[in-house]
C-alpha cells in the first residue's frame, strides 16, 4: 500500500454569469425552482461533497464526509466569489477543508489554483495569460490563506507559454489529458518513447522542460478512468468505482499514481448522488487498506518527476482537435441544433480579438497618463477585485499613481481598470463551447464585450462599438429568426446595458411603490435622496425629486431629476435626467402637483412626457430580480382575485372530475386546469405554513390521486424541504424541546410517502452535525434517571428513523 496511491480530482466551475452593470446575477427561470443555475448546481453538486453520506446496508447514514479534504480539487476564482456572498456554508466547508488535507497529507493542500476567468490560454497574447495566472494565484491566496502548489488550466488547455508562465510565477505543476502527451523519456535518457494518441503511462509524474531553463511538473490522468466516471457509470457504485481504480495499478515494486481528473460537477449534479458514490469509494480504499489517499502536491514532494515529458501545443481536454472549438467550426458540438454550423465561432474570435487590442492600445496611452507601469497596475487591480473597501482602493491608488489623483483622475484610472476586467472576462470559454451565438453563454460574454466598450468610450478615447459590430456582424446564428451578430447584439445584448439613468428610474419606481423602505443601494450603486415630494388622487399616486446615483465600483455619480406616476395595476410610466433650469424644474413640478390637485391624470402623462423629452419608462426599468418582486406586490388582489376565481370553478367540478377519473374519461382542458391551479396552489401554501399541518397535506394529496390533477413535482418538493430544514434548525436551537422533535417527526416521515421528491440532505446535516453533537450530556443524565433526559433521547431516536440517520443510544 504504501507504494499505491491514488488521488482524484475534481475540477469545479461554473461561468460567471453576473450582469456586469450590476454585479449580480439575476433570475435564470431555467433553473427554477431555484434562484439562478449557481444555486441549483450548489445544491446538487458543491454543497453534497461538503457533506457527503456514507450509508450502512439499511442505507441509514453512519458518516457524513467532506470530500473536498480527500481528493484534490480546484474551484473557479468567479465561482467562489459568488459562494463567498450567496452559499457561505458551501464557502466556508471548501476552505475548511483545505485545511484539513493539509493535515491528511503531509502539509499540502488539496486545493489547487486556477487561470482566473477560464479564458483558453494558448489563444490568449502572453500579456493576458500572466494576468490570468496573477489574478489566480491572487484570488487562492487570498481565500485559502496560502500559495497556490499548482494551477489549473482551462479545459486543461496548454501551450509551452502557458507552463513557462506557470513555472516563472512559483507554481509547481499543472494537470493534463494523456491525449496532450506527445513523448516521453527517462530523465537523462536521450531516445524519446512516442506516446501520442493517450498512449503515455499516467501512474506517474513527468518534468517537461521549458524554453526558458525551466522546468513544470505534469500530471496526465488516466483517460480511461475518467471517461469511466463522467459517461461509464463507474458513479453508480462506490465500491465498483474503488476496486476499478485498484486494478490500474501494475505489479511493479515502484511507486505508482493511480489518479482521474473530470468536471467536479459529475459528482452530484451529472450523477445524482455521485457525491455519495465518490465518499464511499474513498471510504472503502482507506478502510481496507488498498491504496494511500494523497494529492499532487504531497506526491510531487515524495516522488519527483524521474521522467521527461513533451506536450503537444494548443492541445486541450475537450476538443479533438486542439483548441479550435474556440475559434472554428471543427465539428465538436454538443449536438444541440443536428446539422447546425458552428461557423459563427471564428467571426467572434476575431471581432473580440480586435476588440481586445484596441482596448488594450486606449489603455496603455490613457492609463499611462495617470500611472508609471499601466499592465502592473492591471496585474495589481486583483487585489481591488477580491476587496473593494475604501482603504483597499486608495492603497491600489496611492501604489501606482504618478501623481496625486484628484477624483475625475481617479475615477478614470479605475474605469479604465474595469474596461480590462472585462476585456478578459469576454474571452470566458463557454462563449464558443455550445451550438450556437445567441446561446445564453455567448451572449453573456457578449455583455462583458459591451461593458468593456461602455467603459472605453466613457474615458474619453473615441467610438469604438462600431468597428467592433461591423465585424460582430459576420457571424450567424443557427437561428434565423436570431440572424447575425448585429442583430443578436441589439435584442440580446444591448437590452441588458445599464447607465446611471436607467438605475435613477430604477429607484425612483422602487421609491413611490415602497415608499416607507428606504432605498439606498442598487445592487452596486449607492442612491441618496436629495429631496422627495409625493401625490396621489385617489388610486393614483406620483412622486418627484432629486437623486444622487453613484457607482460603488468606479465611483462615478450623478444629480438626477425624476417624476412618477402609479395609475394602478402595473401601469407606471416616468421620466429622469440630468437636471436643465432649476426654473424649468420647479414649474413641472408645480403643474404637476397641480394635475393630482384635480385628479387630471392625462394631464400629468403629458407633462411628463414633455419635461422629459419623450424619454419615458415604465415598470421595465426595474432590474429583473425587483421586477419581479414589486409586480408580485402589485399584482397580489388579482392574483389572489384569480385563485379564488379557480377554487370556486374545481369546487363546482371536483365530483365531475372524480366521476371521469373512475371512467377513465379525459376531462376537459379548463376543468384540469382549474383543478391544478387551485390544488397545487393549496398545496403549496400548506407545504409552507409555519404550522406545518400534515393532516391537511394527506388530504389534499388524496383529492390530487381522485382527480388526477397534475402535481407541481419540483416546487411542492423543494417547498417542503425548506419547511423540514427549518424545523430541523428550530430543533437545533431548542435542545429538549419534545414538541419541537415531534413536529420534526411527522413532517419527515411524511416524506416517504409522497407523491414528489423532497430532498432532506441539508435536514441530514443539521440533524447529524448539531443535534446529534448534544447527545453524550443527555445520555450521562438518561442513564442517571433523568426522565426528561429519557424522553429527549426517545424523541430524537423516533426522529432519526425517518431522517434515515443511524441512532447509536
């Protein structure tokens, strides 16, 4: 055993998919039931390897592991930045167990780092490439508090350049396909093995010199393995998956690296329940002393590379033929249009690569008029990117500036730092890996393209969209209705751009729905009030007043005018802008005043719309995430006048529909959807309630298998796992309260016979991990005669059972 190792690794990343005027990322409905498709693959995927169960014959869990501290595993920079905001749990268990493997393995992280924005690195000049490598090393240090061991390339994505550049900046190794193998020798030897084609032995490391002198350390995992993991089935057995892992290894008496590298994502969110498959596969190689556990750094420090190794060049993981899937059509599709082309790839390529250049030239003279170095001051700005507080900046400032920056000079400095951002953000991977242009992964990079383009013609250096369309314009989309690159720019793309403006309207909307919230912040621009007058003529209701708009990122503001007008239902209509005369504005707003005074409401929209030029707004100038929000208050009585409306049409039907049900007779349309919407309404409400009341639940699932009305599967379940999950923590946070444990019983072992999936995982975890930890004091106190005591460990045993959770006492 002691010369047997085995490592596994998962690669974890998802793209960013943040608006880049907001920095957040808004409703993706194709996620739903969750928020966003962060959310949903955190809870298939991320958070399950936090936790991962390990079951006993009667599948009652035993053991929960963290897988991340046992293999070894690399997140994507963009990922953890919005785990570090919105799954902080997830966050904080990730780091945790970096920690931990340092401990396991011999001072050596399993956490490794990764080219900061996954961009294909040899398409990239070298210039973006170290920026990419610093900003990755960057952003490792900064979360897991130490230096990065080694680096991920994107979709392993490599040319000599890229290992120079990896070697030069303190990295020790990178992991590669055994496809990138081009040869290999023993070190001193002079005759090269050819190994192309996935021929080269994976069971251990290689040194490929450099052009520089120097030397990186390559991994290449074993292909077969991970075709095994990611299409092979190798994840529906723990067992199966260790013991084919135990038969890779040789007869030699040499020291040999059994190791696989495959998206993280295929343990739980490609394969559900992978995560469990992965933990009881480690499980199972340690308890019976099979193979030694280890990750590439501690294997590199107790087995250096003892043979040599040649890479073939701009060679990746993903494409058979190098790295054209990013820049041709070279036939790797994911076949999600048939016969489509791919041909819009190459356009993109070189529109965004002309792009990138005349940004890059705007940068050098304009930057270079503020500070000594501008790419150091590029390389550097990660350190604003991972902490944007004030004392943070003006350190970044001070730093780099030739001069003292007075705040024009200072705001333009950091516009032009975030143009870069996005200048590299734009060559994001996944833009060119699906089928097609008006992909939402291609319009995202798109949007970072017209941020970047935003914030160059903002610094004053001249148009520079124009260009970039003209040759935009020479891609299609597989869609016609899509069209080109021009069109898919302007309904696509260009919908998405925000100005200080748009977000003025934004408030001042907010302002006269929720008029008792204060407003202060819009995702990342702070508002202040200057001052506020508000009307209202029975329903209708105006507002008008001054703002200041300030972005928290650039620090770039303005005074804003606006005016409002709430005429009922969703019907809100409004202008804003920079303000003209103080006389002109005082005499709108005296006849607008006017206009409420005698309920003219025609009058006010025309006032309106001749203060603001034509340029009105309406409920559409919200940002998406408060759109939706404030015109489900809006439209709340109707909604609820709709229910009502649908309850009284399935009361009126339910016996017809149970009479067609037992003659198996398809019921009209009207009556099934009157029937759906009303019961699934009643049921979600249930599933919901604070008082969970189970009997109402069993009743209304009755009248669902009597009516055959169609269930909302994915909401009803995902609604009542929150209700369980917040008993559970109630229960967490009320040790020995017995009526507390007996609502958790009942609700989870309602579970079991549901008509829909309710995941308990996140129950689990509370339940083992808090509850479970309190256990020894009322043990010592039940065994003295204590009959509370008794009765708590009655209750959490009968609580146990249905969670599935093996109770010891």
């Amino acid at each position: 055993m002691s010369d047997r190792y085995v490592c596994i690794h998962g690669h974890f990343y998802q793209p960013p998919r943040e608006n880049p005027w907001l920095e957040y990322l808004e409703r993706q409905l194709s996620a739903h039931p969750f928020h966003d498709w962060n959310e949903r693959v955190t809870a298939e995927c991320y958070a399950p390897n936090t936790a991962a169960r390990i079951l006993d014959p009667e599948g009652l869990i035993r053991a929960i592991h963290n897988n991340y501290s046992r293999i070894s595993f690399n997140v994507g920079p963009t990922l953890l930045s919005w785990m570090e905001r919105n799954a902080p749990e997830t966050y904080a268990a990730i780091l945790e167990a970096d920690r931990q493997s340092q401990k396991r393995f011999g001072g050596h992280g399993s956490a490794i780092a990764q080219a900061f924005n996954h961009l294909i690195m040899p398409l990239a000049n070298r210039r973006d490439k170290q920026t990419q490598v610093i900003w990755g090393k960057a952003d490792f240090a900064h979360r897991f508090g130490r230096a990065p061991e080694g680096m991920w390339l994107p979709e392993t994505a490599v040319d000599l350049e890229t290992l120079d550049l990896l070697s030069e900046h303190g990295l020790a190794f990178t992991i590669l396909a055994p496809y990138q193998a081009a040869r290999v020798r023993p070190t001193g030897a002079s005759a090269w093995q050819e190994v192309s084609g996935g021929q080269v032995d994976p069971r251990r490391p290689y040194a490929v010199r450099l052009p520089s002198g120097r030397s990186l350390a390559v991994f290449f995992y074993d292909g077969h393995l991970a075709h095994g993991v990611a299409f092979g089935g190798l994840l529906n057995d723990g067992v199966a998956f260790a013991e084919r892992l135990i038969s890779t290894f040789s007869d030699t008496a040499e020291a040999q690296l059994v190791h696989v590298a495959t998206d993280g994502e295929s343990y739980g969110h490609h394969h559900t329940y992978g995560e469990m498959a992965l933990a009881y596969c480690l499980h199972h190689l340690e308890s019976h002393r099979l193979a030694r556990l280890t990750n590439y750094g501690e294997l590199l420090a107790c087995h250096p590379p003892t043979w040599e190794a040649e890479i073939v060049p701009n060679s990746s993981w993903s494409c058979a033929h190098g790295v054209e899937r990013w820049r041709a059509d070279c036939g790797c599709t994911t076949g999600g249009y048939g016969p489509g082309h791919q041909g819009w790839r190459r356009p993109l390529r070189a529109a965004l690569d002309w792009l990138r250049d005349e940004l890059a030239a705007r940068f050098e003279r304009l930057a270079g008029e503020l500070v000594a170095d501008p790419w150091a001051v590029r390389d550097d700005y990660v350190q604003v990117i991972l902490d944007r507080s004030a004392p943070v900046v003006d350190a970044f400032v001070a730093r780099h500036a030739r001069r003292p920056l007075d705040a024009p000079a200072r705001q333009r400095l950091l516009e032009l730092c975030e143009m870069q951002r996005f200048a590299l953000y734009m060559f994001t991977s996944c833009g060119w890996f699906f089928d097609d242009l008006a992909r939402i992964e291609t319009v995202q990079i798109l949007t970072y393209a017209a941020r970047a383009i935003q914030l160059a013609e903002a610094s004053g250096g001249g148009e520079v969209k124009a260009g970039f369309l003209d040759r935009l314009a020479a891609a299609r989309s597989n869609h016609p209705e899509r069209g080109d690159g021009r069109q898919v720019w302007a309904t696509l793309v260009e919908p998405s751009r925000v100005t200080l403006e748009k977000v003025g309207a934004h408030h001042a909307v907010r302002s006269l729905l929720e008029p008792e919230r204060e407003h202060t912040r819009a995702y990342c621009f702070s508002t202040r009030t200057r001052e506020v007058e508000s009307v209202s003529a029975g329903v209708a209701r105006g507002a008008f007043g001054e703002v200041e708009v300030a972005s928290e990122i650039t620090g770039v503001r303005a005074e804003l005018c606006y005016a409002v007008l709430y005429l009922g239902d969703h019907t809100i209509n409004g202008g804003v802008h920079r303000p003209g005369s103080a006389d002109g504005c005082a005499t709108f707003r005296g006849a607008f005043a006017d206009a409420f005074l005698h309920a003219d409401m025609a009058r006010a929209l025309r006032l309106l719309d001749e203060h603001f030029g034509g340029q009105l707004f309406s409920v559409g100038a919200l940002f998406r995430d408060e759109q939706r929000r404030l015109l489900d208050l809006i439209l709340q009585p109707e909604v609820a006048r709709a229910q009502r409306t649908y309850e009284r049409l399935y009361a009126e039907s339910a016996p017809l529909l149970r009479y067609l049900r037992l003659l198996d007779i398809e019921a009209p349309p009207a009556i099934v959807a009157a029937g759906r919407l009303a019961l699934n309404g009643r049921l979600r409400k249930a599933c919901a309630a604070d008082e969970l009341d189970l009997e109402l639940v069993h009743r209304l699932l009755d009248e669902v298998r009597e009516t055959a009305v169609e269930l909302d599967a994915d909401e009803l379940g995902f609604t009542l796992a929150q209700t369980i999950e917040r008993l559970t923590r109630e229960l967490a946070r009320r040790p020995g309260d017995l009526a507390a444990a007996q609502r958790l019983r009942d609700a989870a072992a309602t579970v079991a016979g549901l008509p829909f999936i309710v995941d308990l995982r996140r129950s689990q975890n509370v339940f083992f991990n808090q509850i479970m930890a309190t256990l020894s004091d009322y043990t010592g106190r039940a065994e003295r005669g204590d009959p509370h005591a008794g009765g708590w460990m009655q209750a959490l045993r009968a609580v146990a059972a249905p969670m599935k959770i093996y109770f010891p006492f």
